[in-house]
C-alpha cells in the first residue's frame, strides 16, 4: 500500500470478525470470557492486549513500516518503557533541545535511578561519536527538535549506533510518518506522542512505539503489561479515526506553516524564524533529503527580545489558541519558557536558544488569510 492508502486501510484487516463493521469496534472490556482455563481468542485482560489497541498497534506499524506498534498512556509513558529497557550504570546520549516532559523523565527520575544522560548538540552527528562509550546504550534523537526545529541526520547517526552496537530511538512526533519514517533511515526504535498529529484533535492523550525487530518488541510488550501504562480502548478509537486522515491534515499543515514562517520572516518586528523550509535554516538540505515536506511547527522570536514582548503578542491571539500541545487541527501558539519547557532551567534553556521572547507555533489547517491576519493583530 501506499501511504495514504495506509492511513485507512493499514493493519485494519478483518477488524470485525463479528458483524464486519467498517470502523473499527470500542471494545470497552476489561475481561474476556474463557472455555477453559488458557482457553480464549488471544485476549485474556486488557491491560495485556485489547482488540481496539492492538487494531490502533498495527495501524501505527504500518504507518512507520515496522512490524510491532505498542500503544500507551502518553508520549511520556512510551518514553518510560523505552528507559526501563536499561540499568544503573548505562548511559544515554540525547540531543540537547528536546522536549521538556522528556528532558523532566531524564533528568529527575531515571538519572535518579542510576542511568547517565550525555545532553548532546547533534546538528553535526559526528560530534557524538566522543560521547560513546563501553557503557553507552542508547542514542535518543528529536528532529526537528522541540522546539528550535533544528534537524538532525537520522541516517548518519544510525550509522554510529550500529558502529557501537547501540540503538537508536527518534521521536518522530513533529515530522510524523507522513514526512518522515526512521526505520527506513536506520532507527530501531519510533515514538511519537500520539496525542499530537497523529490522534490530531486535540481530545486524547496517547503515546506509541514502533520496532521491527521482533526481540526488542518483545521486551517492550513485557515492559508494556509489566508496567501497565496502557492507554483505553476509547482513546484507542480517537487515534485510530484520526489516523485516517493524517494525510489530509498534514498535506495542510505543511502548505499552512510554509506561508505563516515565510509572513514572519518578513516582518519588522520579528527576529529570528524557525523553520527547516528556509535554505539558510541549519541542515535544511538534510531535511529536503530525510523529509517529504517541513510541517507546520515553527517558532520565532521578536526583535525586542523580552518576555514582555511576547506577552502581548500570544495574549492578543485571535485564531491561535494560547496552549499547551500541538497537532490539533486547530492553530496553536505556546511560550516554551513559561509552558512546555519550564522544567529545564533557565540557564540550559537559554543555551538552545529557548530565550523568553521564543514563541512556538503549532499552525493548524484553517484560512492561510485568517490566520497571517490574526498575527498581523497581534504582533501590531
């Protein structure tokens, strides 16, 4: 199949045995009957398998062309798992702008638990060959990262995790399998908090993992049921119904974000445009070849260079929602500093450039006009 054939139809074989629904059926249980003790269809207790989510764990596979998808409670509760395959004394090596929920999981629980984190800048992949060493065991990648959108090269990062016997993990939230797909470029491992693009709604809460080897999927369905932070057959539903038009939505984003980053380049009061669509953005030419277009997240700073300045910018917002997330539908604008990376200090933000007039749009997929005009209003 191809891709958007895929978001409809991928993994969704005979999804309804029963009464051959053609939308995959709520299978609201917890329990499942047996004929005799071991004697069942494959599903015993949900928090170990439920057919809503293992139809929504497929889907998720096919969109990344893996073999095994797992679903879970929350990005973060799939990034948990993928930690909880290490132990006291290993290391990890994690690109240093990332998402603040993960740099937070990092750096207060598991550095607690013994697993050293190396904070890396990876626009360049062969600086993080000086950071591997005989206890490294993971390299953990955002691109484009969160939220500088800076990119990294998925392919030659792979390279030096198969060099040393290391895996790799990207989180694709940002991208999404539409754009981009890492398995292919040498990843073992995809996350993606599901509750952004590919749930695309803004009206659940979900993360999800995709491997295509089947001994590392193993250990992650024991970690999975072990832990139990499964996500409901309900919300399972949500993500599977916005999975279908993924293509759609993202198709629109991509055209949505190009014209409001090209609007805030050109503006006088605007400083810096992040955005991996612009030639002169770091690495541009390895987005053009590891993506099939730059999305809609971008972010930018004004010229007054204040917290004040975008104070009354993302109050006087309109259309843009002042919120926390992205990959809704709808057009949302946040400030890292005081909302989605407020647990990274002030110091370190500062460093990857989260400085306090950095404003972080996610650009939804409403009247390109409506919502250049609403930024025009606001920025004044």
């Amino acid at each position: 199949m191809k891709f958007n054939t895929k978001t409809i139809h991928g993994g969704q074989e005979n999804i309804d045995p029963a009464y051959n629904s053609v939308m995959p059926p709520i299978y609201q249980t917890s329990t499942y009957s047996q004929s005799t003790p071991g004697g069942h269809k494959g599903f015993e207790y949900s928090r170990s398998a439920n057919p809503t989510r293992s139809m929504l764990e497929r889907s998720l596979a096919s969109l990344e062309n893996g073999n095994f998808g797992l679903a879970f409670g929350s990005g973060l509760a799939a990034i948990d798992a993928v930690l909880k395959l290490f132990k006291p004394g290993d290391e990890i090596i994690s690109t240093n702008d990332l998402y603040g929920g993960s740099y937070r999981l990092f750096t207060k629980i598991f550095e607690g638990l013994g697993i050293k984190f190396h904070f890396v800048g990876m626009e360049d992949a062969d600086l993080i060959e000086k950071y591997v060493n005989e206890n490294t065991k993971l390299i953990w990648v955002e691109t484009p990262t969160n939220p500088m959108m800076n990119i990294i090269d998925i392919a030659e990062v792979s390279k030096i995790a198969k060099k040393h016997n290391l895996l790799l993990a990207v989180d694709n939230t940002f991208a999404t399998p539409y754009l981009q797909q890492p398995l292919e470029l040498g990843a073992d491992i995809i996350m993606h908090s599901a509750t952004k693009y590919l749930g695309g709604h803004s009206d659940v809460v979900m993360g999800g993992l995709v491997v295509k080897e089947k001994e590392l999927a193993d250990k992650l369905y024991f970690i999975q049921n072990a832990s139990g932070a499964i996500c409901g057959p309900q919300d399972s539903f949500l993500v599977l119904r916005g999975i279908k038009t993924l293509h759609l939505r993202m198709q629109r984003h991509c055209e949505n974000g190009e014209a409001v980053a090209r609007f805030l380049r050109s503006n006088p009061k605007i400083d810096k445009v992040y955005w991996p669509g612009f030639e002169d953005h770091p690495n541009h030419e390895i987005a053009k070849k590891q993506m099939t277009g730059f999305g809609g997240m971008i972010s930018f700073t004004t010229k007054e260079n204040t917290l004040e300045s975008a104070t009354r910018i993302v109050e006087k917002l309109k259309v843009f929602t002042l919120a926390e997330s992205l990959g809704g539908v709808e057009s949302l604008a946040g400030h890292p500093a005081s909302m989605t990376h407020a647990s990274i200090p002030k110091a370190e933000r500062e460093k990857i450039g989260v400085v306090d007039s950095l404003i972080r749009l996610s650009v939804g997929v409403e009247d390109e006009e409506d919502l250049i005009a609403d930024l025009k209003q606001a920025i004044g």
